[in-house]
C-alpha cells in the first residue's frame, strides 16, 4: 500500500488552490474549476469542490467543517515560512514551537479553517526520523 493523498472539499476551488500554491510555493496542476492537486515527491494535497460529491457519496463531506485533522509539511525552516506567510495568512493558531516529539511546528489555519502544520525537525531524533524516509 502507498499514501497517495488527502482530498479537501471546499465551496471555493480557486481560493483554496490559491492559498495552497501561495503557502507551498508548488503549483497545482488544476484538471477542472472542480478539482486541482498540488503534488510532491511524496503524497498530493487534493482539493476538490462540492460539485464533486455526488460523484462519490451526496452528504458524505462537507465544506468549511473539518475538526480532526491537521495538514502537515514538512519544510526546511518553519520560522522562515512563518515570516514568509505572515503577509498573507490570516489566522495563526500557534507561532513556530519546538514540540516534545522534536518537530519545531507552526499551526495555522488555511481560509476554510482547516488546521495546516508546518514543521522542521530539530533534535538529533527527529532529523534521524525523517532522514531515513525514503525519497523516490
């Protein structure tokens, strides 16, 4: 098995795509106004519209409503990305902190209030964990 991606539902495509872009610094590549995916060399962020539900299961999502998970990216320097980002989001819910697993995150808000995480590993440990990931 292999993690491929995490699919966003939301009112508004092209904003959430835009933020996206914007925070990653990747481009999406954008199939339809209804869906685009901003891709890594891990797994992909899918972020698709509510027009794009029936196609699964009516009812089974909805926008603007998630209160469970957290998006993560790891990145080489969280408090460069702070600084980076704080031209333009607008919610912070947690400044760059060093975590006790080692991970120095910065928690935010994207515009449909779903928690982002960036983070940076910074004790011996936790750079070990994620130097051994494998790369493709």
């Amino acid at each position: 098995m292999d993690f491929v991606s995490i699919r966003i539902i939301t009112g508004d495509v092209a904003r959430l795509v835009d933020f996206y872009e914007r925070a990653t610094g990747v481009a999406a590549n954008r199939a339809t106004e209804d869906f685009a995916e901003l891709r890594t060399a891990s797994a992909a962020l899918a972020i698709a519209g509510t027009r794009t539900l029936p196609l699964f299961a009516p009812g089974a999502a909805r926008p603007a409503d998630n209160h469970s998970v957290i998006i993560e990216f790891l990145v080489d320097d969280v408090d460069r990305v702070h600084r980076n980002l704080s031209a333009f989001v607008e919610d912070f819910v947690q400044a760059p902190t060093t975590m006790p697993w080692g991970n120095r995150s910065l928690l935010l808000r994207d515009p449909d209030g779903n928690l982002v995480n960036f983070f940076t590993p910074v004790t011996s440990a936790a750079v070990a964990k994620f130097a051994a990931r494998a790369t493709p």
